[in-house]
C-alpha cells in the first residue's frame, strides 16, 4: 500500500484535489539492477491488483494467472510486475467506500468523478514512489488497454513498449448505454440509499448484481453462449412455464451476479464505468488520435479478436491508423476466438504466442538479454 499526502495531492480532472490517497498494489518478481525491467500491467473494469495471487476475497486464482507466472509470457522470473488497484477501485485503493478524511465516514458520491487519465496519474506517482524512471512495458486489456493508451500519450518518455488489448480510444455510444443501464440498475435498488449505503448498514446488492449480469453478456459472443448453453434446461427435463430460472444460461447469469457482489462494491462500480464513458484520446488532443502519439518511440503491439463486439477489431485497427499516422513503430494481431471480449482473460494459444513474442522482441531492443533460466 503507498499513501499519498500533503504535497502530492493528485490534480483530478474533474478540477479537484485528492489528498490524501492511497494505491494498493501487488508486485511479482524483482526489479533488476538498472530498474529496467519493470512491466506495469493494468487491470480491467472489475478487476484489481490480484493479478497473479489467489484472491484473497473469492480463492480464485489471480485474474491474469494464465500471463503471469515464472515461465509465462509474463515472466516473473525475468520481468518484476506491478498490478494496482485503480482509483476509484475498491480493493484498498481510495475509492467511494473510503474514508473521507473530511467527514470521518466513506466519501459515496462525495468523492470526485475519477477519468482514466486520473487513474494513469495516480499509477505515475506509484512508478515514481517505487524509484522506477521509465516502464519496459505497460499492458492490459479492455479498461486496462484505455490505461495503456493513456500511458503512452501522457508519459511516452516512460514507457518503452506497450500493449492495448481489446480495448479502443474512446468509448462508443453503445457502451455508454450498457453501462447507463448497470448504473441505473444500481440507482434503482431501494437499498442503495443515495450513494450512502455504508453508514446505513445495508448494500444494494440486488441492483449491482443486475449491473454485472447485464454487463457479463457483451464480454462473450453469441457463438461461445451458444456452445456453452444453447437453449439447454437448467437441473430440469421440461420448462416449468413459470419465471424460475429454466435456462442454463439463466442459471449462470444469476451465479455471475450473486457473486460479484461479495466482491464489488456498488459505487465503485458506478465510478470505474463513468471513467471509461469519459475516455476520448484524441479529443484531448484536438480532435486527432495520432497528435497523442505523435513522434512516440514507444513500441506497441495493438490485440484484437475476432468475435468481440464490445471493443471490436475496428476500434483496435483505428488505433494502429492512428499510431502509424503518428510514426510509431506498431505491430497489430488479429486473433481468431470465438471467446468474445473475455478472450484476453483466457488461456487462447494465438494470445499467449503473441504476447510471449512481442515481450521477447522488445526485450532484446531493451538490452534485457536473457541469462541461464532465463533471467536477465
């Protein structure tokens, strides 16, 4: 856990001043000598530092143990790896459940409306507290690829090579209105008390537990729902004519909203959605996403897949266009699953060939030449 106080407020974009905060984080492996070495990898909506450690809320494995481990593309005995929790999170990070030091009870809607910018140059200040000059890579899908992105215009100097997977440069009007409809289910929940749940003692968990159901349905594709449950009864031979839940994929949306919420917390869900309808690179940038890459020397590997309809194979090649239109040096996989957005979570050959691939090269451009077992 890093605090910041005092003089290191963060200068949000909403126009105020957070301070103090704090960044939970985990690291894996060690920082070589240089410092040279270090891989920030950024977690997506719902997800937390635990990228690669049993989770110590579910038991689950991490979110990315598939990447990340000794002998994995990210490999924690060559690189150290860096996973935060963003701001706005609730796993240890200031979020809405936080104390407000102000009034002494959890900040609720009292907490500044966070942007991924915000979250970016929050994680900088970690970079910084951990005496880490610049990043042999910053990597992560869907949110976790808006982080990149970010990464790459705000602190190009900073970061060597990157990977924005599944993911694109601002969020679509379609998404919005997904997650208008997870907040509004949020808002809608008798218990949600106006944001101020926590001092009443109660959690709006049928609202959020509707917000992930609905959510869960974009990350997969209609082929993967249709060859995991297809219109299968649930535990039954004949459909009950009733609202019980007679459709396997009934039954596994329900068990995906129950248990989300033993982990997430409602107003943190309501914050890290709004970062990502904000998020717009290039409006920042006059209207023009290649003036937020323009002479970048940062290597990129952009990831697409093919049956994503959240963030799909256009927005990633409106980003390559964008970053060559820039002049930086940038490879682009298009990778054919039928997995849907959640492909980037999973072990997918093609994936983790890529990646494995793309780290390689750039480590051999770095200078991080691999030693007996494959340490640097």
């Amino acid at each position: 856990m890093a605090v910041f106080d005092g003089a290191q407020a963060l200068a949000m974009s909403a126009g105020a001043s957070l301070s103090p905060f704090s960044i939970a984080y985990q690291t894996y492996g060690e920082l070589n000598a240089d410092k040279s070495n270090a891989i920030l990898l950024c977690h997506a909506l719902t997800g937390d530092q635990h990228v690669a450690n049993r989770h110590p809320l579910t038991g689950k494995p991490g979110w990315w143990s598939a990447l990340v481990g000794p002998g994995k593309p990210f490999d924690t005995d060559r690189y150290f790896i860096i996973c935060s929790n963003v701001l706005g999170g609730c796993m240890g990070t200031t979020g809405p459940a936080s104390v407000n030091p102000a009034t002494g009870r959890a900040y609720g809607l009292d907490l500044p409306v966070v942007t991924i910018a915000d979250m970016v140059r929050a994680q900088a200040m970690l970079i910084d507290r951990l005496g880490i000059d610049t990043l042999f890579c910053v990597a992560g899908g869907s949110m976790g690829g808006m982080q990149v992105l970010q990464w790459a215009a705000l602190y190009p100097e900073r970061v060597f090579s990157a990977m924005p997977i599944a993911t694109a440069a601002r969020h679509s009007s379609q998404n919005i209105a997904f997650h208008e409809v997870g907040r509004q289910a949020i808002m809608a929940d008798p218990e949600w008390r106006g944001g101020r749940y926590i001092d009443e003692d109660v959690r709006p968990v049928k609202g959020l537990a509707v917000a992930r159901m609905a959510a869960h349905i974009t990350y997969l594709s209609d082929e993967a729902l249709q060859r995991k449950f297809g219109r299968k009864l649930q535990d039954r031979a004949e459909p009950t004519f009733s609202f019980d839940a007679d459709f396997q994929v009934e039954n596994y949306l329900r068990h995906q909203g129950s248990t989300f919420v033993d982990r997430f917390d409602a107003n943190s869900y309501l914050y890290v959605t709004r970062a990502c309808d904000y998020f717009d690179l290039a409006q920042d940038y006059g209207g023009s996403l290649a003036r937020a890459f323009r002479g970048s020397r940062t290597r990129f590997c952009v990831v697409s897949f093919t049956s994503d309809w959240l963030y799909t194979t256009a927005e990633s090649r409106a980003i390559v266009h964008a970053l060559n239109a820039g002049g930086a040096p940038v490879s682009f996989v298009e990778i054919e699953t039928d997995k849907g957005h959640d492909a980037f979570l999973l072990e997918e050959p093609d994936f983790l060939a890529t990646t494995r691939g793309f780290l390689r090269g750039a480590a051999k451009a770095r200078g991080l030449a691999e030693t007996e077992g494959g340490k640097p």
